[in-house]
C-alpha cells in the first residue's frame, strides 16, 4: 500500500486545534482516501490518496489487460455484430439524430430495418432458424444503433416470423417464410388486448369456425377486446398474428360452441399492393410514447373478418374441413402451454439485449466519472469523480453485475440454442424458467441502473445528447413487454416449489435446480458457529462461501414460503394463500436467479485461460458476489448464518473491492469493445470527450 502523503500528516497533526471549517474540510478529505484492505489493520494514517485518473496512476499493461477482456467476452458471431457497426458507420443518413417527430423516427426506423435486411444482406429470420445465437447478436448489434429498430426488428423476426415458423407447420413456412424473412411481408404480434395483457388465457377475440364456407370468422366482441399496442400495426403491418378463441358451433354440450382455448391465426390486414387497411378490420395509432417511438404501435378492431381455414396456425391443434378439432395434446392447459412455450425466444432476447443497455449506461458513466475532476486536498489539484468512495459505491457493482449477466445470459443464449435442436422436454421447461427469471431480473436492475448513471453524471448526464434520457426511456418498457416482471418472476417461484414437492416425491430435479438436492440437508442445517464467524479475506472471497452463501438464502426462503403457503391455504385458499405470500414469493424468485447468475460467472472465471485477465474477472466476482450479500445481510443476520464480526468484515471488504475494481475501470468498460457509433455520447468517448461536447453545442 503506498504511504502516506504529507497532506494527509499535517492534517493529522493539527487536527486537535483546528476550527470547526477546517475540521470539516479535513473529514471531507479522509473520504478520499484509499480504503484499506480488510487484511490490513494499519491505523487510518496509513491510508494513501487515491491518485486521479489524469493523473498517473495506471494499472500496468492497461491496453493488455482490457484486449485480452475483449478476447474473452467476445462472442463467436462478435464479427457479424462489426459489420453492421460498419454498415450503419457508413451511411449517416441511417443514423438516428438526438431530435426528431415521431413520424420521422418511424420512417427511419423502417428504412433502418429496411437497409439492414436488403443492402446488408442479413436475413434474421433465417439466422433465427438456423442459428439463434447469431440472431441475437444481430439483434443486440440492431438495438445499439437504435433501440427502435432492435424491437422492430423483434417484432418482426422474433413475433410475427416466430409465431409463423413456431406455430404453424410447413405449409405456413412454405407460403410466408421468405417473405417475412426478406421484409417484403410486414406484420405484427396481435396477442395483447386492451383488457387483458398478462392473462391471455382470458383474452377474448374470438375465430368463429364456419363450416359453410370453410373460413375463420375473426371478431372484437366488445371494446375490452380491442388488440392494444401492437407493434408495426399503426403504419407498416401487413399482417397480424392474431390470437383468438378457437369457437365451433354446436360441437358443446347440449349443443352449444365449443370453446377450444386460444390460438393463433394468419390475418391480412392491409391491401399489399396499395397498403389500404382491409374491409372489416380498424386501426388507429397508440401515439407517442415515453419512448421506442420509432416503433408505430397500433390498435386493431376486428369486425366479422374472415379468413380462410389454412390461416390457423395448426401445429398444436387443428380444424378438419368438417370442422371437427384435433391436436397432439389431451387439454387446453397443454395446448396453450405449448403454444406460449414456443414463443419464449423472444424473453431470451430481451434479456440478452438489456444487457447490451447496461453495458452501454455503464460505459458512459464510467468513462465521465474518470474524465470529470472535482475538488480535492488543500493547495492539490483536483481528483477523479471515481476517485470518491460513494461514487465507487454507486458504479463498480454495478459494473461488475454487467460482467456477470454477461455470462448468464451468453449461457441462456446457449441453452436456447439446444432447445431449438433438441426439443429436449427438460431443458424447454428450463429455459422456460430461466428466461423468465433472468429477463425480470436483469432489466429491472438496467432500468434502476440507468437512473444511477444518470444521476453520476451531474448536469451533464441530462442533456439528451449524452443518451441516459433515451436509453432509460426505451428500454423501460423491457420490463413490461413480453411478460411482466413481476408475473414472470412468479413463474419462477412457482417452479421452484414444484421442483421442491418433486424432491419429497422422491422425483429428479431440472439441471439448472441441482443445488435444491442438498437444500433439505446441508443449507437448511443450523448455521455452523464457527463458519458464522469467519472474517479472513480468504474465506470471504472463496467462491464455495459466496455460493453457498446464496444458496443458503434461496433454501431458506423456499422452505419457509412452502410451510407458509400450506399454513395459509387451509383458510384462503390457493389463491389467497398465494397472494398472502407473493412478496416472499418475488424474494424467493430473486434469490434463485441471483444464485443461478452467480454460479455462472463462478464458472466463467475458472475457464478463463489467460492468467491475469482470470485474476481481474475473479476480483469483479468477488465483488458482484459480497456486494449482494450485504446488500440483504439483515436475512443472514436474522438466521445467524453470519455473525455481527462477519457482517462488518464483509461490509469492509467490499468497499475495498469496489476500490481496487476503481483501479481498473477503465480496462473493465473497454473491454465491452463498443463502438462510439453505438456510446454516441460525447461525454462517453475513450478520447477528447469534452471537444466532442463543446463542438455538438456549436462551440
């Protein structure tokens, strides 16, 4: 540890005459100070200043350091993902400006989605058939020119073009495959309704089966049914894939319809020659939103529109031309699971893309916090922001959770993949639940995380140029669409007890769930005394603690929430029961995930190959790991699974972790190789960020 500066000695010595001022100038100046290492228990003399980044101190092979970061995170498709940086680089007329009408950013954003697939040369829909992982990093790649044209692009490739290809059979893919793929068919996702999101099990558009005509007759029955916030419906969409009650007249009991749930139909909605809405069907424009406003969302109405029996989407149930139902599948539970089932890919994208967000966020606050210089110790020039321990606190775990969603969802990614070849039943039932989790869980932290980026960088942050407006704005709505976080977390929650009822049944539990095996036995034992009282740095930045430590608390959760669940529904139900536990069930959600990412990037680290850039991930773990578990040590403490001594060891430590990661900020945000086409912000640039600022204002 360097020594102490003279400053530092002068202050110490006349600190027992100073004035009030002076005494306060000189606390002010402690908090400056390089944290110690727990290890060391030097007294606060001992303490160095913590040298600014234009100043001098830099880690050693710096440039070194953040390639080989970049050469380990880089993915397998990073080239595919270049291409189109250069791409949009090289047609500024592509280039989404920081003003413009919500007309003008649609009409870009299509001939953005346009240039990509006709003058690029990228067919996503097949990169989605054929190799998904490529798919999303196209997709990532498409989101950081724009955030509208990467969910336009979803809506395209992910919604209409998955439902097609996922839900129908081979005479859909036949008939509409490379029109979708080539954009010469625009269409739509037509599934929410104004009345129901969340639900669709209670959507209530209905598909009249006629067996006169041999047609599907499409309805809105009342207002509550209206398609709501379809994207692409109110100027591009050609086509919807409209998700409808399946009704047959006179095949229920005493003669009545039958109604055989919900599934999806093909349903032209404008004239492809002349872009004319279609007789029977209404659209009308959702309007300006608080973001994504280069996606046109529309409203659909759909007055006794028929289509023909062909345009069900028949893979999990079909209609014979004398009207009588057949599918695979015994229930219309199964039936529908299967059908969400198949459109999951689009929560592993969004996932994946909302951490390109974050990484971008964090980027630019990073970069800011090294630039900006504010203040300092008397009669020395001014420091770093980064250099200030509650700026630390509020960007290096933050950074460091960039890292780990990083591999948490390269390994979603991955796990989809395999699905899609495989069919394997237990890896779609886990890549089920683990898209639900980790899509919840990382865009609800991006979206808090970019307010933070925001905030970090003072005034500056808020001029639009610099991009937090715009990024918080569009990607709030991750949280939201393609199942609300808080629903999908249940979903999570709701496995988790079902693998737990499984693990008394004597029954086998999911891959990802493993760890539940030992959860009755080990984590759920009294907590060791000695174990509890553990402090050494060593022991604290083993990663078999830190995992432990998470599993631990997902264990403990789930076997209280399970003796709850049963206590309460004795007296309210199931239902009630549920809703009686649901915050101790989103915990529980959360605790599971946060150990599944932990794991993860556990796991990535020990596969690095190259030494030193193993050292730097391990300390960015350590710090995503400790910094979670003091973040809820109040569930340790109460249980006793860590000892006041430890509590304020772990505190201890990961400050000084968020410190040493300090040292290497700059190297960590490097690494994530982004372009300044995709930073854009001035104040974010590797180099002359604020001549880049002053020249945008006209200076």
């Amino acid at each position: 540890m360097p020594p102490p500066t003279p400053a530092s000695r002068a202050g110490e010595s006349a600190a027992g005459d100073e004035s009030p001022a002076t005494r306060r100038l000189r606390c002010l100046s402690l908090h400056l100070l390089q944290p110690s290492s727990p290890a060391d228990q030097a007294e606060p003399s001992s303490l160095a200043l913590a040298a600014c980044a234009g100043r001098a101190r830099r880690v050693e092979g710096g440039a070194d350091v953040a390639a080989a970061l970049a050469a380990y995170l880089r993915g397998r498709h990073r080239a595919a993902q270049m291409r189109l940086f250069d791409f949009f680089r090289a047609r500024p007329d592509l280039q989404t400006p920081v003003e413009m009408t919500t007309a003008e950013h649609r009409e870009l954003c299509f001939r953005q989605l346009r240039a990509l697939v006709r003058d690029a040369g990228v067919r996503p829909l097949t990169l989605m058939a054929n190799d998904p992982a490529e798919y999303f990093a196209v997709m990532e790649a498409a989101g950081g020119a724009d955030i509208s044209l990467g969910v336009k692009l979803g809506v395209q490739y992910s919604l209409w073009g998955g439902s097609v290809i996922n839900l129908g059979t081979k005479k859909h893919r036949d008939r509409y495959f490379d029109g979708i793929d080539n954009l010469d068919l625009p269409g739509c996702f037509a599934m929410t309704e104004l009345h129901h999101g969340s639900n669709v099990q209670a959507l209530q558009t209905t598909a009249t089966f006629d067996p006169v005509t041999d047609e599907f007759i499409i309805n809105t029955p009342n207002d509550g049914a209206i398609k709501w916030w379809i994207g692409n419906a109110a100027v591009h969409g050609k086509f919807a894939t409209v998700f409808a009650r399946l009704i047959l007249p006179l095949q229920g009991k005493a003669g009545e319809p039958a109604d055989m749930g919900i599934h999806a139909f093909i349903v032209p909605i404008r004239d492809l020659e002349t872009h004319a809405v279609l007789p029977g069907i209404e659209i009308n424009d959702c309007g300006h939103k608080i973001g994504l406003n280069g996606v046109d969302n529309g409203a659909l109405r759909f007055r006794s529109v028929r289509v023909p029996r062909d345009n069900l989407l028949n893979r999990f149930g079909d209609v014979s031309r004398d009207g009588k139902y057949t599918s695979s599948l015994p229930t219309i539970n199964k039936r529908f699971a299967a059908t969400l089932g198949e459109l999951v890919g689009g929560r592993v994208g969004i996932a994946y893309c909302s951490v390109g967000v974050l990484r971008v966020a964090v980027t630019i606050a990073v970069r800011y916090a090294l630039l900006r210089h504010q203040f300092g110790p008397p009669k020395q020039p001014e420091i770093s922001v980064l250099d200030y321990q509650s700026h630390q606190h509020k960007l290096m775990p933050m950074l460091a959770s960039a890292y780990a969603f990083h591999f948490a969802t390269v390994q979603l990614v991955d796990k989809y993949s395999e699905m899609k070849k495989t069919n394997d039943e237990d890896l779609i039932a886990d890549v089920h639940v683990l898209s639900s989790g980790l899509k919840a869980y990382i865009t609800s932290f991006t979206a808090k995380s970019i307010s933070i980026c925001r905030e970090a960088c003072g005034g500056h942050g808020y001029a639009a140029v610099n991009r937090f407006g715009a990024l918080r704005n569009d990607h709030d709505i991750f949280q939201t669409f393609e199942g609300d976080n808080t629903v999908l977390l249940q979903q999570v929650a709701g496995d988790l007890l079902k693998q737990y009822q499984e693990k008394f049944k004597g029954g086998t539990l999911s891959v990802t769930w493993n760890y539940l095996r030992d959860s009755m036995g080990t984590y759920l034992s009294q907590p060791n005394p000695v174990t509890a009282r553990w402090e050494g740095e060593d022991h604290l930045r083993d990663p078999n603690f830190q995992l432990d430590a998470f599993r631990y608390r997902t264990s403990r959760l789930l076997h209280s929430v399970a003796a709850r669940l049963q206590k309460h529904s004795k007296t309210l139900g199931g239902f009630g029961a549920w809703n009686r536990c649901l915050n101790h069930l989103l915990t529980l959600a959360e605790s599971h995930i946060e150990s599944v990412i932990l794991a993860k990037f556990i796991e990535s680290v020990k596969s690095c190959p190259d030494e030193k850039t193993r050292e730097v991930l391990k300390l960015v773990c350590d710090l995503y790991a400790l910094d979670r578990i003091w973040k809820d040590i109040g569930t340790y403490r109460n249980v006793d699974y860590v000892a006041p001594n430890k509590a304020k060891a772990i505190h201890k430590l990961t400050d000084y972790l968020s410190y040493q990661v300090r040292l290497v900020a700059k190297e960590l945000v490097d690494a994530f190789d982004l372009p300044d086409l995709i930073i854009r912000a001035p104040i974010g640039m590797q180099s002359e960020a604020y001549a880049q600022y002053t020249q945008f204002v006209g200076f």
